[in-house]
C-alpha cells in the first residue's frame, strides 16, 4: 500500500511523502466556533401562539387549557434559554444578544402568567 502512494506521489511529480489526516491541520478543527444555544429564542415559538390563543380564544375552554399546555411547555424552554443568557453574561461573551434574549423571553413568560392568572 505505501508502494502504490509512493508511486502516486512520484507520477505526480511530488516526491514528498503523505502526512496522515490526523497531522495536517489540527487548528482547524479548534477555531471552528461554537453554535450559540440562544441565537433565535425557541421558546417564543410556544409562548406567542399561546399567548395568541389566549387573546383570541382565551374565551372557550379548549382555547385557555391548550394555551396552558402550549405556554407552560413554553416557559420550561425559557427556563433553559434564560440560564444560558445568564451564563454568557457572566462570561462576558455575546452581550447584547444575551441582554436581548433575558429580556424577550422574562417578557414573554410574565406576558404569559398575567393572560393565563387573569382569567
């Protein structure tokens, strides 16, 4: 097998050996950043149609008892979402969309407990 690459190397005009996968580039796989778990807040996608439902339809009683299951299941995301904005704060990383992100989503969840206590 190293016989085949050498004469590859060699028709090739390139008498240098091959290095292997794992030496070539080890920075890259280092510089690549993280995804952000709060990039687009995935717990307003539950609370605002909740929060819909309950100006809407808020009414009816499947209207309400759907828009609490919908928010509460809403608001445990944010649970997640809010502790990660926290810790970037606390980290010093992505500021202003972390301030952004405690603020939509405790908006959000407070909107939430007012529709859903005022009932």
């Amino acid at each position: 097998m190293r016989e085949q690459a050498q004469a590859q190397d060699q028709a090739q005009g390139q008498g240098q050996e091959r290095e292997p996968a794992e030496e070539r580039e080890p920075a890259q796989d280092q510089e690549q950043p993280k995804a952000s778990v709060f990039s687009a807040p995935v717990s307003l996608v539950l609370i605002g149609p909740a929060l819909l439902l309950l100006r809407f339809l808020g009414e009816s009683t499947w209207g309400y008892w759907t828009a609490a299951v919908i928010g509460v299941t809403g608001t445990v995301i944010a649970v997640f979402e809010f502790v990660a904005a926290i810790r970037s704060l606390l980290r010093r990383r992505r500021m202003l969309a972390s301030v952004w992100v405690v603020l939509l989503v405790a908006t959000g969840v407070f909107m939430l407990g007012v529709r859903l206590s005022g009932r």
